[in-house]
C-alpha cells in the first residue's frame, strides 16, 4: 500500500516495534539532500555531457583514465563539500533501537558512516578509498598528495597500475564476502526498509524479494514507484530525509509508550 499523507501506518509501527532484525538497503536517493545527484538524474555541469554508466566502468578507465579519474575526483570533492542529511542520522538512531541492525548500502559516499553508522556493508565499495589499478592494494593519501600532478597518478604497486576509486565499475564483481553478508542478512530479516534506489542493479536489488522469500516485511521509501515499491507491504511515497526521521520518531514514541 502507498502512503503519502503524514501519518505512518500502525501496522507498520507495530512491525517495527516488534522486529528483532532489521535489515536497511539504501541507494543514491538517501544522499540526494545531500546535494549528492543519484545516477538517474542528469549529470550536472562539466560531466553532462558524459553517461556515468561509460565513465564508472572498467572500460571507461582505460579508454580515457585522465577523465575517469578527474570525473571521480570531482565526485570526492562534491562529498566532502556536502555532509550526511536527518536520513542518514536517522538510520544511524534506528540502529541503536534494534535488537539486530544490518546496513546495506549501494553509495560510495561514506555519508552512513559520518552520520554514525558501524560496520556498513558496502556493496559497491568507497569511493574515498584508492587501489591499485592492477593489484588493487590500497593506495595511501600520502602517496596521492605526492603525485597530485598526475591525473591519474602511477601506482606505487606495480609499474603498469594506475590509481583508481575503491569502487565497484560496471561489469566487475562485488566483494564475495560483502555480498554474502547482505544475502545473509536479508535472508534472516524481519523487516527490510529500503530507501532511495531505483532497484534497477543487481544483485543488489534482489535483496528485498530474498528477505521477503523468508517472511520478511518490506518497506520501500521512494518518492517514485520503482519495482521494488510495487511488491512492498509499505510504500512511503516521498523523501528518505523526510520518511526516516518519522519512522524513528514514531518507533521512540511507542517504545517509551510500552516500556
Ligand atoms: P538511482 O539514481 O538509480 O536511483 C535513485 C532512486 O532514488 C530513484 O528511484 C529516485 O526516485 C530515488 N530518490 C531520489 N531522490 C530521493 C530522496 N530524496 N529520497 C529517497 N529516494 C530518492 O540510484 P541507485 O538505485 O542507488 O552502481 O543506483 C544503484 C546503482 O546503480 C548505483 O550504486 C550505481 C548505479 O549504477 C554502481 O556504481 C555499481
């Protein structure tokens, strides 16, 4: 069922309230109050011109490392102009309110985790974190502040590598053990509240279908009906910063109700 007035649906309090095992799945719609454009919406500026789908793409990289690499450095730099939004520091609340909390999460931006949140499984990786193009061993900000002429920068790990983001590209693998944590995850939930992804990427989206296989409530937060929302038992039609904040705030008013 869709909500879109102010009020939250009791049975979904009332499941929220009861569920030991909360497992949260969010995409770039969380860090759109953040200033941070989600991947359907139009590139802005310089990168317009530009598919993110070509660019974060191994294929991308090495047809034009200079513009994959100065298109990523221009992403880290908008993330640390930007900072978490009440969505965020929601999620961060919730976690502290629930039995068992699991936070999967699609962005690279590493706003969860400013916002307070522990051990966040990162499907698609970090984008402030760098690796070897060939190795893919970690590349340290001492390293890059050295060679901050080069665009991108030689690896210090092997005479052919080149520096790269910590992310996931188009057509590579996810980390097997992040993954299977997830899965693991969903699989056990009572509850799985999805928020800001279009559900268009696998695996990832089939997180939600596998948690509600296995008796799984879902709740999807999306200002947009997307293929998710159309199988979830809730659908909160608008904003995550506007949505988490009420959930969490309902949650801490009946819990203080039955205490
Ligand atoms: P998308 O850009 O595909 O979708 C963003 C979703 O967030 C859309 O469904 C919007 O309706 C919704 N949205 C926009 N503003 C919102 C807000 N303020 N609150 C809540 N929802 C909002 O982003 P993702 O679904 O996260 O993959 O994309 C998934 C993956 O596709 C990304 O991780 C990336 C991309 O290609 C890789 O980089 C591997």
């Amino acid at each position: 069922m869709t909500q879109s007035g102010d009020a939250l649906p009791e049975d979904l309090i009332r499941t929220l309230l009861e569920a030991r095992r909360v497992v949260v799945l969010t995409g770039a719609g969380v860090s759109a109050e953040s200033g941070i454009p989600t991947f359907r919406e139009a590139q802005r500026g310089l990168w317009a011109q530009f598919d993110p789908m070509a660019l974060a793409s191994p294929e991308g990289f090495a047809a034009n490392p200079a513009r994959v690499w100065d298109w990523y450095q221009w992403r880290r730099q908008l993330i640390a102009d930007s900072q978490p939004n009440p969505g965020h520091r929601a999620l961060s609340e919730l976690a502290a309110m629930t039995e068992h909390f699991c936070l999967v999460t699609q962005n690279v931006d590493g706003f969860h985790q400013l916002a307070g949140s522990a051990d966040v499984l990162e499907l698609h990786g970090n984008i402030t974190r760098t690796i070897c193009s060939r190795t893919r061993s970690p590349v340290f900000d001492d390293w890059l502040a050295r060679h901050a002429d080069r665009s991108p920068p030689p690896s210090p790990h092997h005479p052919e590598g080149l520096c790269r983001p910590d992310v996931v590209w188009f057509g590579e693998a996810l980390d097997e053990s992040v993954l299977s944590a997830a899965m693991d995850a969903a699989a056990q939930a009572d509850l799985m509240i999805v928020a800001g992804t279009a559900g268009a990427v696998y695996p990832a989206a089939g997180l939600p279908a596998l948690a509600a296989e296995n008796g799984a409530r879902v709740l999807d937060i999306n200002p947009e009906i997307t293929a998710i929302s159309s199988r979830a038992d809730w659908h909160l039609t608008g904003t995550s910063a506007r949505w988490l904040p009420r959930l969490v705030a309902a949650l801490a008013a009946e819990s203080g109700l039955r205490a």
